[in-house]
C-alpha cells in the first residue's frame, strides 16, 4: 500500500509550468499527478502561493524523478 503512496518533487508556480514538468516526467516513464488549490481557472498567475501546483509522484519514483528534474538524470 505504501508504495501507492504519492510523494511532492516539484511546486510550479502555475498550471502551465507544472504540464511541462509532468510532461518531462512522462517522456520517463514516471507517472504522476498535478495537485492543486485552486481551480485551474481561477489564477493563470501565482499570488502569494495561490496558484501553485505541486506534481506528485509515486514514492518509488521520488529519487529518480527528484534526479532527473535536477538534472542530474543520464539517460
């Protein structure tokens, strides 16, 4: 069960910047998920935190994912 578990590894100020990173991700074969606040058409911009978008992923794949946002990731 735990390894159902999702896990943060990146907060995008916006829901455009967080479907690029969510994009990246998947190219990886990492899937994930967009968690936000607030609807998506409320803010197109982040005031204070309020559009901001965190992309989740399974436990399992933190390290790697967390790597290959850092750049870090050799194919």
């Amino acid at each position: 069960m735990s390894q159902n578990r999702l896990v943060p590894v990146y907060i995008a100020r916006g829901e455009l910047e967080a479907q690029v990173i969510k994009s990246l991700l998947e190219s990886q074969d990492i899937p994930c998920l967009l968690q936000s606040e607030a609807a998506p058409s409320v803010l197109a911009f982040a005031i204070d935190g309020l559009g901001e978008v965190r992309v989740m992923v399974r436990v399992q794949d933190e390290e790697t994912a967390t790597k290959l946002l850092e750049g870090e990731h050799h194919a």
